[in-house]
C-alpha cells in the first residue's frame, strides 16, 4: 500500500494540495485498486475520458440488477430519502429513463434560454460586486459567489426571492453524502436536508401546476407528450439537481480561482491589463483546481485497462483533478497559464452525462470575475482561506478580500 502514503482523502494536507499525489498516482499506472474505499482509482486523461464514454460503465446499476446480483449491500433503511431523491436524478439513471428525462430538460434548457441570462446575470453581478467595494472588502464567498449562481438558478426554476434561504445549506448536505465514506451524521443531515428539500419543491411544483409561470419548473411540467413525461418523484429530483449542480461548481471555481489568482500576482496582473482573457481564464481556473476532483461509477460489463481486469461489481473512481494535470494532454499543468488555448479540460465531465449547464456555468464565471475585475481592480485577500475538510467537492469556506 505504500503508493497510497500520499493519497489520503481525510488527511488535510493532501486535501490542501492533492496535486503531487496525483502525480505519484500516474507514474504508478493507469488503474489502481484503493483498499480504503473498495475503488479502482484511475489517474489519467485519456483512460478516464474514454471511461466518461464507456457504456460498460453506468452511474447506477439499478437498471440491470438487483444489489445481490450486483454483490452490493443494499443502503440502510434510514437513509432512503436522500437516495430516493438523489436516484431519480438523471445524473444517477442510465438509459432510457436518463434519455428520456434529459431530452425533456434540454427542452426547457435551451441554450437560447441560457443566452437570454445573460444581460441578468451581468446585472447581479455587478449589483453584488458594487456591495462588496462599497462595504470596502467582505467575504467573496458569501457575498460573490454564493448568491450569484444560486439566485441565477433560482430565478430559472421560478424560487422566490424569500424561499431562497434554505437552499445553499440543504445542497451542501445532501452533497456531503457524495464524498468517501460519508460518516452517519453526514448521512442523518443529508437525509433531513432530502426530506425538507423534497417536500418544498413538491409545493413548488403543485402550485406551478396549477398556475403556471415563465420558469423552468412550469416548462418542465409542459415539456411531455401523452407516453413521455416525467414522474413526480423524477420532477422533485430533477429539480433538486438542477438547483445542486447549477451552482456547486460555479461557487467553489470562483473561490478556489481567485484564490489561485491571488497567489499568482504576475498571471492576476496579465488578467487585470487584458480582460478579454476571461473566457481561456475561465476555462483554465477549472482546470488548474477542478472543483469536482472525483467521479464514480459502477463496472456494470467487465472491464480490461492496461492488462488490469476489473470485474463487474466493481466502483471506479476517475480523478478529475488528476486528469486536468496530466502531463501527457496539458503544457506545464501545475503552471497557471490564463491564456492556455489548447485546454480539453474535463470539468464538466463527457459523454452522455456532460454537465446539461455548463453554458450557464461559463456565463456566471465570465461575468463575476468581469465584475469583479472592472469595479475592484485592487481587490486583495487579507487572510489564507482555510479549505473545506471535503476531498470530492473541492472549495473554501470563505475567503477574506478587501478593495
């Protein structure tokens, strides 16, 4: 086991810096069996973008087998509301109930809905940003990050400004149950989270039944014909996870990068002179500290990566954040490079699960560190943030900036 001394998904140093570990990873092979969490780990670019792609591999099993048919134990009774919420998601089906479910949500998520944001999310932006330089600094978690992709996400699905609250703090534990071997009461607070969550947007989605909106809940209710439609628990799930995932990566990008701004004075001082490296700016802050390190999924066919065989049954782990530092794809990965033009990064994942919002993404990233740029231009940190303990989701939990 001693490959493994560096990688240590509990140990706060690796979760400060698993960038070196992942190297070791690389140079030790292409897959690797990770005792710990029972999980082949696969640290490089290629395999796993070919994996992302892999049909043999699937987010659930569900489809095929039973859990002993699998040789899985199946979840403890009391954390079914957080995987009834979470396994009606499309991220967590596999064809057809993902086709099916997937289709009807682009209908609603076009990507000219998505461009007509733009001018509103510009809008907040600014509005947020001018609040922390009248305030004379604050916290660009909290008062940046935070409110712009969840108020964005929001607006989409029609969430009044006053139920906006709970949000935040019911995404972030239901998401603690994504990360290896969550403990009992992070599953206890993701179960509540589930329950809570689930019964708010099953009053959403009633009342926008009954009057409909311009929102994407109301678009959602639409977006069938007589044979395709989706259930009501595929509605609440959905819901939830557009409302997750549409804006996890988005906070933990813009404070993980500014952060890594902040630490690179001559690459901030290029962006601040050049603006119009925002977009290969915003590409590479992605890259450079992938905000999702981590993604699983189940051998549902038997599998072979370089004279390796990993059986059906088996959990694959693919290392984002190693595959973004690959040497093998990416010119000096550990060097920050905001105007690197050749970046086939996989943040937002590939094949058929490749993140529906990741145009929404882009255009919330653009326009908070366009902000950001134009009315703080002195902006500095007066603090080291301190990291969150997760490994999978990777961020701060917060990070002190005065103007």
């Amino acid at each position: 086991m001693a490959v493994f001394d560096s990688f240590d998904p509990w140990d706060p140093a690796f979760v400060a810096d698993p960038y070196p570990a992942y190297a070791e990873l690389r140079a030790r092979g292409r897959v690797l069996y990770y005792e710990p969490t029972d999980q082949w780990l696969v640290p490089h670019h290629a395999d796993v973008s070919a994996l992302l792609r892999d049909r043999r591999l699937g987010r659930t099993y569900a489809h095929r087998f039973t859990h002993e048919e699998f040789g899985r134990t199946p979840p403890p009774p009391e954390h079914e509301p957080f995987h009834t919420l979470n396994d009606h998601g499309m991220l967590d089906l596999e064809p057809p109930d993902h086709t099916r479910i997937r289709r009807l949500v682009s209908k609603a998520f076009t990507p000219r809905t998505v461009e007509r944001l733009k001018p509103y999310v510009r809008s907040l932006a600014d509005e947020l940003v001018g609040d922390l330089v009248a305030a004379g600094g604050g916290d660009l978690l909290t008062d940046v990050a935070e409110p712009l992709p969840v108020a964005v996400i929001a607006e989409m699905l029609g969430i009044p400004e006053s139920d906006r609250a709970p949000l935040r703090p019911w995404s972030a534990d239901i998401c603690g149950m994504y990360e290896l071997n969550p403990s009992e009461e992070t599953a206890a607070r993701a179960v509540r989270a589930s329950l809570e969550f689930s019964e708010y947007l099953r009053t959403l989605i009633a009342a926008r039944r009954k009057t409909p909106g311009d929102d994407l809940v109301s678009a959602l209710i639409a977006a069938h014909d007589e044979d395709d439609r989706l259930t009501e628990q595929e509605m609440v799930s959905t819901c939830a996870l557009l409302l997750n995932a549409g804006h996890e990566a988005t906070v933990n990008t813009t404070v993980n990068g500014w952060w890594a701004l902040f630490r690179d004075p001559a690459q901030l001082a290029a962006l601040r002179a050049d603006h119009s490296l925002v977009p290969t700016a915003v590409e590479e802050l992605m890259r450079y500290d992938t905000p999702l390190q981590l993604f699983e999924r189940w051998v549902l066919d038997e599998i072979e990566i370089d004279g390796t065989t990993i059986p059906r049954g088996s959990e694959v782990a693919m290392l984002f954040g190693s595959a973004n530092h690959d040497p093998a794809v990416f010119t000096a990965p550990d060097r920050l490079d905001l105007a690197r033009r050749d970046n086939p990064h996989i943040s937002f994942s590939a094949g058929m699960h490749y993140c529906i919002g990741a145009p929404l993404a882009r255009i919330e990233l653009a326009a908070s560190m366009t902000a950001l740029l134009e009315h703080a231009p002195t902006l500095r940190p007066t603090a080291e943030p301190e990291r969150t303990p997760n490994f999978v989701i990777r961020g701060l939990k917060g990070l002190a900036v005065e103007v």
